[in-house]
C-alpha cells in the first residue's frame, strides 16, 4: 500500500472538518497525520516527528514554505486542497507559484475554476454530506447560531429575520481563535440560550433539531461542512452570499443569501418549503458525492497539468501590480528547484 502524509491543522481535531477526506484516503493509502498548531510560536516544529519519504504528500489548507517541505519530506506526488476562507487570492499567482507542482484540488467551483484559468493543475469537487432522517423540522420561531466569528453576530441575526417571529435563539457560543463575542440587543425579546464545546458531535446537531432557522457562521467557507450538515438536517440556513454558501444554496429557494456590506430583512414566506428542498437537494448532491469521491484518489497521482503559457502570462501581468514580491519568489524558487530536483533523483531514481 502506497504511503501518504496528510499535513493538516490541529483545530480540524474539534470540528473534524477533514474526517471524511482521511477516511477516504485510508482506504487507498497507509496514512500518516501531521496536524499544526498554526497558532503556535513554531507551527512546523511537528515535521521532524514524521520526517522522510511518502509516495504522497498532502497539504489541507496549510501551505508551508517550499524550503521547509522540501527540507523533511522527499515524495513522488503532492497535492494541495486550498480553502477558500483562507487561501491566498487566484489573483496574486506568486503566492501559489511553489506549488505549481502540485495537484491542486479544491471543494470550492470558484477556487478552482479561477487557479485552472492561472495556469495551475486545479480541480473542483463538491462534498455533500449524508442527509439525515428528519423526524423534526424544528421550531419556526427558533434559530441556531454558531458564533464563530464577530461578524456573523446574533444582532446581525436579528436584523434579518426581523420580519419572521422570533422567539428564542440558540448561540453555540464558541469563537475562533482570536475572535470575540457580540452580545445581543439590550431591548431584544428573544430568548437567549447558550452552549459551548460539546463532548459528542451528535450533541450539538440535537440543539440544532430543535431550531428551523441555522445562520451560517462566517462570510465565507472552505467546504461548509457547518452549513451542509445543517442543510442535510432539513434547516433552513441563512449565510452571506460568498462561495460556498451561494454555491450550494439557491436563494428564497434551498436557503436565504444576504449582503454583508448592506443585510436586509429577509422575506420568507414558507420556511417548510426552504428546508424540504434544502434536505432534497442534499440528497441528491450526496448520491452524485458517493459516486464521485473515488475520483480524489486518482487525481492525487495523477501528472501535474500545469500551462506554462497561462501562468508565466498571470506572472507577467502581476509583475507590473507587484515587481519585487514576484521577483522575490521567483528568484528563491529557482534554487530551491535545483536542490529539489537532486534530492528527488537520489530518492526515486
């Protein structure tokens, strides 16, 4: 069995964001995890505990320096699964330049078509999780709330479902690492309930049950594995019109999208109708993903299918926005090449 280093992040290890992917990817390879503190002093301290060569190299989110990947790990194939909440623009190609040899495979349309028109080896995919049973469609007059970040607030909650009855609202109060939490309206009348860190996941998707209304919790996401699993439940979720929330939900149909510059209250007339179709459409997106999922496999030994002609002209044209951070990376990727290419040589012949 080809071996395969899965770099990820520490946190996914509450949200277990990437648990699907490593199930996969245990049924084809000997998988071995590395998972960063990126919040830490030394995040990549971890490399030396699994340095060496793997037939494959994956980076989930995390994007290291070349120079440092290529100081611990030797490797046939790499791929690289960006996120779109938290990735370097399409539009600055020298951010992505070291991982030109790489597969690049993202879980956001957006993000993939916008780095394969860059020139880069990208693919697009999209996750659907199982939908669930639903003996409840919750209470019409209740909303769940995962405050993860202070943006997507309960006031902010509040002001788009303003012309729905709302009486009480749930708030997983959990930020992100260094985000804060906004108190609700003095005068609100909704009634508040609060949770936190829950000991089993299946825990906080009870609380969840219990509400119609989900608000999705940040501005934009990576998967959306919040918001999925809250749509294969039969809620209807609210979220900000950025990938991926708007590429999975219609709006006024399989959910609400509003603008986060300028929210406005929202007019829902049946949210029954909203979270029947929400659950269908996860249903059948979850079919498509049974039968497509196998494909990630494959893709991760696939050649790299760079354009040479796409990218150096992306390049070209960020060189007159940005001429010293191009060269910069340019200049320092060359040796590296050099270097990589000899070890890569001695390594697999």
């Amino acid at each position: 069995m080809k071996t395969l280093l899965f770099i990820g992040m520490e946190f996914h290890k509450k949200t277990r964001s990437a648990d699907f992917l490593l199930e996969l990817l245990e049924q084809e390879f000997r998988v071995t995890q590395c998972l960063l503190d990126v919040y830490a002093e030394s995040p990549y301290s971890a490399f030396s505990a699994v340095a060496g060569t793997y037939d494959v190299l994956i980076c989930w989110q995390v994007m290291p320096s070349r120079q440092m990947l290529d100081r611990y790990f030797s490797f046939r194939h790499a791929a690289f699964f960006p996120m779109a909440d938290d990735c370097p623009s399409p539009s600055k190609p020298e951010k992505w330049y070291p991982y030109r040899d790489f597969n690049i495979i993202c879980f956001s349309s957006t993000l993939g078509v916008s780095l394969k028109a860059a020139g880069f080896s990208a693919r697009s995919i999209r996750f659907f999780p199982a939908p669930r049973e639903v003996a409840d469609w919750g209470d019409p007059q209740s909303v769940f709330l995962w405050a993860r970040r202070k943006v997507i607030n309960c006031r902010l909650a509040e002001q788009l479902l303003s012309n729905v009855v709302v009486r009480t609202m749930h708030i997983h109060k959990t930020p992100d690492p260094g985000e804060s939490f906004i108190t609700p309206s003095e005068d609100s009348s909704i009634e508040y309930r609060y949770s936190s860190w829950f000991s089993k996941k299946e825990d906080m998707q009870k609380e969840m049950e219990r509400s119609a209304f989900y608000i999705s919790p940040r501005k934009k996401e990576g998967i959306g594995m919040s918001f999925l699993e809250a749509m294969a439940m039969g809620r209807c979720v609210v979220a900000h019109d950025h990938a991926t929330m708007n590429e999975y939900i219609e709006h006024g149909k399989t959910g609400f999208l509003f603008d986060l510059k300028n929210p406005k209250a929202l007019h829902i007339e049946d949210v029954r109708v909203v979270q029947r179709r929400a659950h269908q459409f996860i249903r059948e997106g979850h079919e498509t993903w049974e039968k497509e999922k196998h494909h990630i496999a494959g893709w991760l030994v696939e050649p790299v299918r760079t354009s040479r002609f796409r990218l150096a002209l992306k390049l070209v044209l960020r060189f007159f926005q940005n001429p010293g951070k191009t060269i910069k990376v340019l200049g320092v990727d060359r040796q590296l090449l050099a270097e990589r290419r000899k070890k890569q040589t001695k390594k697999f012949g």
